[in-house]
C-alpha cells in the first residue's frame, strides 16, 4: 500500500488527489469487476429452483453487459475527462 501511495503520489497533478485516490478507485473497481466475472463463471445458470430459472438468463445478461462494456466505458469516460489534468 505504501508502494503505491508513492507511485501515485508522484505520478499525477494536485488536482486529482495526488493520484492516490484515484488509485484506490481504479483498485476498488478492478475489484468490482473480478466479482461480476466470478459470477458468470461460478454460479448455476441453468439448474435451481424455477423462480431462480426464470430470472438467472436476465441476471447473466446484466451481470455480462456490465462487466464487459459498461465498466469499461466508464474508464475511457473518466480517463477522457481527466486526461488533461494529467499531463
């Protein structure tokens, strides 16, 4: 944690935490991503009880969606938004 308290404290501009809260977000997210593919790969889609059969082809599809493109847009979004206080 000290490590990269350092890195991103000498890597960004003042104007964005000093880069270290924005490492924890970016830390914090990444997390939340390996959750959600942990879910596609781990829980049954296709057997349980019939109220969890029905809902699991929308959970699966939303859980995907998430993870793969909306997650993900949101961090060119924000790097795109931050990028020239980076420089």
């Amino acid at each position: 944690m000290l490590v990269l308290k350092m890195m991103t404290a000498t890597g960004f501009v003042k104007e964005l935490n000093s880069g270290h809260g924005m490492a924890v977000f970016l830390g914090q997210a990444c997390l939340v991503r390996f959750i959600l593919a942990n879910i596609t790969l781990w829980v049954s889609w296709k057997r349980g009880p019939d109220f969890w059969l029905k809902i699991a082809p929308t959970i699966m599809y939303l859980v995907t969606l998430l993870n793969y493109i909306i997650i993900p847009l949101m961090f060119v979004g924000f790097f795109a938004v931050h990028f020239e206080k980076m420089q």
